[in-house]
C-alpha cells in the first residue's frame, strides 16, 4: 500500500525524523502520545488501466496532517514533510516500503487549523500520489 511509502519516506528524513521521530501513525493520535506527530490516510484512491498493457497505473489521493502544541511548531513540521516529499518520478521509500516510478503532486498544502477541544494546531496537507502497479495475470 503506497501510504507504507510515504511514511517510510517521511520516517527516512532525517528533517522530519528529528521533529516526529517516529510518530507517524495511520488516522488518529494514539492516546498520550506526546505531539509533535504527523497522521496520515489515504483519502481517495483510482486506477487507469492501461490497454495491453500489464500494468496498472494507480493515484492515491493521500493526506498528511501536522499535528503540534504551536503553530510554529505545526508550520515547521509541515514545511519539512513537504520538502521531504519528490514531487518528480522517482522511488519513495525503503526496504520493503519502497515504490519505483512515483510521482507526488501537492494539491492542498498548507490549510491551517486549531483544534480547541485538544488545544492542538493542525497543518493539512493532500497529495496525488501516481505509483504503478503491477497486476498479475
């Protein structure tokens, strides 16, 4: 699943990985868990079938939130996931979470929000994440 890619990509930073050290998580903030972190989903997912072809060229629409206890923080965190992020063809990721061919387009990078039930700030981000796949026969 490319969202493994991303995170694996975002854990590999070594800008991202001295905010978050590894608090990534899928969905929510586990319960307790000192900010800052960044969450992660996937919102959206397509696939263009290619004719005669094997391969299957796939789009995940994927967001990022910062989550941090200032908006500084929140600001810092989401500038460094943004430059962590290609946004040319390239591989994303390691080991068994790296994806060939991925191309990473910023849609929505920056909107900015407070939560004041938590009194956490919030920096949303959405991708288009295009990534082949390879359908077996």
């Amino acid at each position: 699943m490319i969202e493994y890619a991303v995170r694996r990509q975002l854990l590999d930073d070594p800008t991202v990985a001295a905010i978050v050290g590894d608090r990534i998580y899928p969905l929510t903030i586990p319960q307790g868990e000192p900010l800052p972190v960044i969450t992660y989903s996937v919102v959206a997912t397509d696939e263009d079938n290619q004719e005669g072809d094997a391969d299957t060229l796939a789009r995940a629409r994927v967001q990022l939130d910062c989550w941090a206890t200032t908006y500084k923080q929140a600001n810092d965190l989401a500038r460094a996931v943004r430059l962590a992020l290609p946004t040319t063809t390239g591989a994303i990721g390691s080991g068994t979470n790296r994806v060939e061919g991925v191309s990473i387009i910023p849609l929505e990078t920056g909107r900015r929000l407070y939560e004041p039930d938590t009194g956490y700030y919030r920096v949303m981000m959405e991708f288009y994440v295009w990534f082949p796949m390879t359908v077996n026969p």
